[in-house]
C-alpha cells in the first residue's frame, strides 16, 4: 500500500519478516541526489533513540539498491488523524487523543528533540484500541508551495522563513492548531489563541504549560484571563486585527523605513518627526534614562481618546494611560495628513515597530506588550473603518 503525499518521500506499507511496517524512501526522481540521501540517514539518527508507546519507533536504516536509503518503521493499522476526525468522536474522545498527542511530544522534549512538522496526517490512531501513534519522521517537500495547505498551516510562522532555529513552541503552535482542527475553537479559543501567537516568545514555554491551560480551561494572563463564556465576535476580530499588523510589519519593513525616511510629508508634520527621531534616540543612547523614554509627550487627548480611556488601566498595565492618549494623537496626525493610503499605512506601522522597540527596552512584559499592541490594534481598527 502506498500513501499518496507531496513531499519528495515514497511511503508505503511493507512486509518484513512477517511483520508490516512503514517504509519511507525517497520518490525515483531524488533517489540518487547526494543531498537527499544525507537527509534520510540524519532522519533515521535523530529519531533512532525514541522509545515511547505513543511513537512508532524506528526499526532500520537499510540501502536498498532500487530504492536507495529506506527507513522502517513499526506499523499498526491504523488511520491519519484527519481520517479519524471525519468518523465522528465525541469530545471527551478528542481529548483522550490529544492528551496522547501531547504526551509524545512531551516525550521528544524531553529527548531534546523537536517534531517541527506536526500536523493532523502524521497522528495515526490504531483501529485496534483507538490508540495515538505519532509519526516522528520529518517530510522534506521540495519548496513550501508543494506542501498541502491542510499541513502547512500547522507550520509555525518561524519554521516557515527558516532564519531561526526551532524550539519546543513551533510543536506549541501546531498543538493549538491541531486542537483547534478538533473542533475546539469556543471551548479552548484562547488557549489555542496563546498557542498560536505569532512571536514564538508569546506562546506556552512547553507542553506542561500547555496542559495546564486545557485541564483549568485558563492560562497565567491576569488582563485577559479565560472564563466558561464563548469568545465574542469583537474580541476575535480585536485578535485578528493584531495579529494581522505583525505580519505587515514583518513583511514589508524594509519598504516602510524607506517611505518614512523618503516621505516629504515627514516635513509638513515636524512635531511627528521629533517623535520619530525621540524613539531613535532612545534606542541609540544607552546611557540615557529608560525613564524618560517611557514618558510620552503631554498632549490633552481628544473627545475619542477621553472616551476610551474611561476606564484606566491598572496594576502592571497602568503605564497605558499615558502612553495611549499620546499615541492617538500622533496617530491622528498620521491618519489626517492627506498623505496616498500607501504611506499612512508606512508610517503607521513604522511608528508602531519603533514606539513598540522603546518599550522592550524598556523591559515591559510579554502581557504588558500585549495589553500595548491590543490599544493599538483598536485604534488602527477604528481609524481604518
């Protein structure tokens, strides 16, 4: 039997010695490409030592002559997750199997091993006592177009752009996307929400964490803190709306510092310009007072800007109700320069990659950061409307 994929590995249920097993290989047009052969014998190395029920555990490298190198796996029969999730479970099934899920993974943490390909098609649940099997062998696809979208998108947004190198929260990320596939959106939304953040830093620290979230149906996050409610419409389109500004920011910084630094209306708005070259500054000057940076420019805040600070903030997030009446203003300006959408949007983003810059410096929290980029997201939202 063979697994149709379009990864560059030929897959396929074998006999041996009796016994099935999986066979992974690689497709006839790879065979004999050093580098790929390379790739199956450090598979095999990183994945020879694990030893877990929930794992199907390596059994061979072999050199076969038609096929080149081969590694064997033990098999059961079994069915893909995404199969099994169409038969329809209840879920306290579901949980049953992502606690096996999770289980794994904590396992190959532990090992010092990370998956980093997790996804739906390769958790396998046996046909005989419904248990999890987690295929640890990594597919290797010849660029990330050839990956089907129902995998790619448990890919954590890290392991996509491959400049950094994965920890255990790209495994966090596909958890919270595998929980999510599972029907879990209402239930769990902002535990897979802090799965899935963009910034790997923002995640759970590991599964453990993870876990604990899912048994109290609550993770350590005072301003945002989960309840027995379903999430509303607003409040996932607040997420939505940062979630989406961290991704402009990262994909098109190099095109908004040269707008921002090119733009002739920098020289029409001079009091926006001292705020740009203010958070430059801050950022140069080690030996000035991260104090001062923290202080905003005094400005009586508008009608809009009295009306959504009625409420202030408290405890570690009070430092908002400075800072936010001040960023409205220089984000009015921003917004009412009768600049082309294109450089507002520049300019926007620009400005909140650098006040965002002062305030890591500043040694503010994660939860402080994201208490900052929800105020942002908020008014953007609002002036974009």
């Amino acid at each position: 039997m063979e697994f149709d994929n379009s990864s560059i590995n030929l897959i396929t249920i074998e006999k041996d010695g009796g016994k099935d097993v999986l066979s992974i290989g690689l497709k006839e047009a790879y065979r004999a490409k050093p580098n790929f052969q390379r790739y199956m014998r450090q598979e095999f190395e990183r994945g020879k030592d694990l030893d877990n029920n929930d794992i199907f555990k390596y059994i061979a490298l072999k050199d076969d002559p038609d096929k080149g190198p081969v590694v064997e796996t033990e098999w059961e029969d079994s069915r893909s997750l995404v199969e099994w999730l169409k038969e329809g479970h209840s879920d306290d099934e579901k949980r049953r199997v992502f606690r096996q899920v999770t289980n794994a993974i904590s396992y190959m943490h532990s090992k010092g091993m990370v998956h980093g390909s997790l996804n739906a098609s390769n958790v396998f649940i046996t046909k005989k006592g419904e248990e999890v099997k987690l295929l640890t062998f990594k597919l290797r696809y010849t660029d990330i177009m050839k990956q089907p979208q129902e995998t790619l998108k448990y890919v954590a947004p890290e392991a996509k752009d491959g400049t950094v190198g994965l920890d255990v929260r790209a495994d966090i990320y596909s958890l919270g996307m595998m929980l999510k596939d599972m029907g879990f959106n209402a239930e769990y939304h902002n535990v897979i929400e802090k799965c899935c953040r963009f910034g790997r830093n923002e995640r759970f620290e590991d599964v453990d964490q993870l876990i604990d979230a899912v048994d109290k149906h609550r993770f350590n996050r005072p301003a945002d803190e989960l309840t027995d409610a379903q999430p509303s419409i607003s409040s996932n389109k607040k997420m939505a709306v940062i979630i989406a500004i961290i991704v402009v920011l990262v994909c098109v910084a190099v095109a908004l510092l040269v707008a921002q630094n090119g733009s002739s209306d920098n020289q029409q708005e001079p009091q926006q310009t001292e705020q740009n070259d203010s958070i430059t500054n801050r950022e140069d000057n080690s030996d000035q007072d991260s104090t001062d940076s923290q202080q905003p420019q005094t400005t009586q805040p508008s009608d809009s800007d009295q009306t959504q600070q009625a409420e202030q903030a408290t405890g570690d997030n009070a430092f908002l109700n400075d800072l936010v009446p001040q960023m409205h203003t220089d984000l009015d300006k921003i917004y009412n320069s009768g600049a082309d959408p294109a450089t507002i949007h520049a300019k926007v983003a620009a400005y909140y990659k650098g006040l965002r810059r002062v305030l890591k410096k500043q040694g503010k929290t994660s939860t402080q950061l994201d208490a900052f980029d929800k105020a942002f997201a908020e008014y953007t939202q609002q002036k974009n409307q």
